[in-house]
C-alpha cells in the first residue's frame, strides 16, 4: 500500500519537469466556478482530495463549462485505484470488465463515474492481468491520461486543489480559437479506434467549432475503416448524434466527410444519384426542424428519429410511392422491409421496429384525410397519432406544403357526416315521441 501523500505533494511531483509540464491556469483567468458544479461531483473530489488523493474534474465537463455550457455528466479522475476509490465511498461499486472504474451511487439515482489515470497501453485490464501485468502498468500519471485521450478540447483537467485548469494537450487554446484538432497523429489516432472520427465529427457539429485540416483530412482519407468497428458501438454512437438536436450540421459533416455514405451503404446511391443534392437538401431541411423541436424539450422515441432520417429517403424511392393506397390503410409489412434494407447492417429492438413502420407507415392515412379534409376517428385515436403526425409535418414544412394540426383533425373528424346525420335522427324521434306523450295527456 502506498504511503498517503498530500494533493499539494502530487501537484509538485506533476511539475518538478518543466519539460514535461503542462500549462497551469489559475482561477481569475477561466471562468469555471464551482457553484457550476454538481454538488454530489464536489463531494466525490472533495473526499478523495482530503484522503491525498488527486481529484480532477476531467474531460467533456471541464469543455462545457468554459464554454458556458450545463455538462451531462460529471466525470472525475484521480491517482487512486478503483479498489481505494471502493473503500473511500460506502454506496460505490467497480464497473467494467476490460477497463475498470467506479460508480459512486448518490439519493435519486444519480451516479458519479470515477476514473483512475491511465497509461497509454494496448491491453486492457484483462488482458494486461492474462500477462501478468500489474496496476503499475495499466495505470499512470495525469499527463498519460490526458494524452490518452481523443481531442484536445476533452483533454482538459480541473483541480479541486488550487481551482485551477491543467492543460497538457493544448486544449485551451482550441477552445479560444474554436478549432477541434485531434491529441497527437490524426491518422495514428483513427486507425487505432475510427470512432474517433465520430467524434471528431460530433463535437464540430456541437460546438460550431471548425476542424482541423490535418485531422479533417484524415478523417476523410480513414472513413472507410469505420466498417472495421462493431456494428452495435457505431450503432449507438450515430444514434446518439441523431438525437442530440445538432443532427443537422452533423448531417452535413457525415455526408461531406464520407462517413455517412460507409455507414449506410444502402442509402448511398442514392446520395450518389441524380436526385443527390435535392435529397441532402431534402434530409437538412427535415432535420433542421426536428432540432428544433428537440431543443424546444419535446420527447420522442428512438423511432421517431430513425423514421425523421429514413423519410427524406423515402420520398425519392419509386417502391415507397406505389404503396400509396386508394383508401385509410397503413402499409406496415412492406414499409418494414424497406426499412430494414435501408438500415442494414444496423439492428434494433423489436418494439422499435415495429414502431418505426407504424409511424412511416401512417404518413398515407393522415395524406388521404388531409387531402379529402375528413379525418376519421381510427386515424386520429392511434397512440402513434401525435408522433406521426409530427413526423408528417417535419416532410411537409421542408417540401414546403401545408401541415396538419390536433385542432384540426377534430374539428373536420368523421362526425360531421354520417354521426352528424344519426345525431339529427335521434333528436327526430324524441321529439316525435314526446309530442305523442303530450297529446295523450290532453286527451285524458
């Protein structure tokens, strides 16, 4: 067990090479304060500071809030092992069978994920522990850390000790200048993980930030080497981008980049074809409006955004307009297999699935009831209705037709006609039914 040491000890240590040393801004001169601060993240850093421990706020925290932003997530990194981190915080647990950190468990479900700095290794822990190497070799300093990392805006760090930003990397000066650059070789970095251009890709879209040309260069040279990944990880990391309500200008760095067109190789003769540029301008406008009601706080279901960026699709494919129908019918079988095509080799839930060709599905009964300005109640009762109708409305604002609304629908529902009619009958009979009442009492 290593003998305990003070933070301002550590800190020392960290600088005592001044060519290795990173840059060091004080508190007057970056705008993070701590009222900004999770309070649960606080007394994580607060307690392993006091038991001699670093404690840095790391990565996409440190970047959001210098850039006034609120962070999803409070992530910590520290010197101490997930065993000393599990024996400091009684409601914690460790995670994570091929790179171990904890989980700190805090009232109402929140979680802090702390993290031991580590080296930059091959292995991970099961496989350094398979060639019987210790903690030592996994985990190393904060400077190790930080280079480990993917962007040099994620690679900054905030000490709980002085209130201070280290900066190994670089990364307060790309955030002055708005530029995301990549920690080291572009190419080296991509082709090691091409997630990273994901990533890359992500955090342009979400900041507004331009990319570097060396690491834009390599992103575009590399996008083919994103098939060599998993399917379910880059599954997940595309459907995160696509709900986050900046699906639009990530839209227009995917498809520039070419990442887009390897992802989805089935939709890519279709951005390749002669419709090409209608439909990229097709597929901003819809998701343009889609962000804009996520940034408004609408809730959608996964299979709403995987509909919003099908439908622009869609609507160039010959097999979609032959199933518009002549009376209220919703297509659902055929319109799931167009689907499935469409988003090979990606797999989703069940419910999801058969949510999505609901949805898709349902954009011909609401044309048919728009069109004859009638709506039927099987159409407008659906629980789909409220999403559908908005995925409608996205299609229809950005071919620049006219939307439906709720109001609407009810107010030109099928009860006008033949309800209508049956209304005036039953009021008919009791009004002939009681003129008989009266006249047989004055006959009395």
């Amino acid at each position: 067990m290593k003998p305990p040491r003070t933070p301002e000890d550590g800190q020392l240590c960290l600088f005592k090479d001044m060519d290795l040393s990173p840059k060091h801004i004080q508190r007057p001169n970056h705008c993070i304060s701590r009222k900004n601060i999770d309070r649960e993240a606080l007394k994580v850093l607060y307690r392993l500071k006091d038991h001699g421990h670093l404690a840095y706020l790391v990565g996409g925290s440190v970047r959001d809030l210098l850039l006034g932003k609120t962070p999803k997530d409070f992530d910590i990194g520290t010197d101490a092992t997930p065993e000393e981190i599990r024996r400091l915080f009684r409601y914690s647990r460790i995670i994570g069978k091929r790179f171990r950190l904890v989980h700190v468990y805090f009232r109402g479900g929140k979680v802090i994920e702390v993290s031991t700095f580590r080296k930059q290794i091959e292995l991970d822990d099961r496989e350094a522990a398979r060639e019987g190497l210790g903690a030592e070799s996994i985990f190393g300093s904060p400077r190790e850390d930080a280079f480990r990392r993917d962007l040099t805006i994620n690679g900054l760090f905030y000490n709980i000790a002085d209130f201070g930003i280290i900066d190994y990397v670089g990364g307060m000066e790309d955030l002055k200048r708005g530029v995301i650059r990549t920690i080291g070789d572009p190419e080296r970095r991509f082709i090691r993980d091409p997630v990273r251009m994901l990533r890359t890709v992500r955090h342009a879209a979400r900041t507004g930030f331009s990319i570097d040309e060396d690491t834009w260069k390599a992103v575009r040279r590399h996008a083919s080497k994103i098939k060599l990944c998993a399917i379910p990880r880059v599954r997940d990391e595309w459907l995160k981008d696509l709900k986050s309500g900046v699906s639009a200008p990530w839209s227009r760095y995917m498809i520039e980049s070419g990442l887009f067109q390897e992802m989805f190789p089935a939709l890519k003769q279709h951005l390749n074809g002669e419709d090409g540029q209608a439909l990229k301008e097709l597929l901003f406008k819809v998701l343009t409006r889609m962000d804009l009601l996520v940034r408004e706080g609408r809730k959608f279901s996964d299979a709403f955004f995987l509909c919003a960026l099908a439908s622009p699709f869609l609507h160039f494919m010959p097999e979609w307009h032959a199933l518009r129908p002549q009376k209220v019918r919703w297509p659902t079988y055929e319109v799931r297999t167009i689907l499935d095509g469409m988003f090979f080799p990606y797999d989703f839930k069940r419910a999801d699935r058969d949510l999505m060709a609901q949805l898709i599905s349902s954009h011909w009964p609401l044309e048919f009831c728009a069109g004859r300005k009638r709506w039927q109640k099987r159409v407008y009762s659906k629980a789909t209705f409220p999403e559908a109708m908005e995925l409608y409305n996205c299609l229809q604002q950005a071919l620049g037709r006219q939307e439906i609304h709720l109001e609407e629908t009810r107010r030109l529902s099928g009860r006008s006609g033949r309800a209508r009619r049956r209304k005036g009958r039953k009021k008919q009979h009791m009004a002939r039914r009681n003129a008989k009442s009266d006249s047989g009492d004055r006959t009395k």
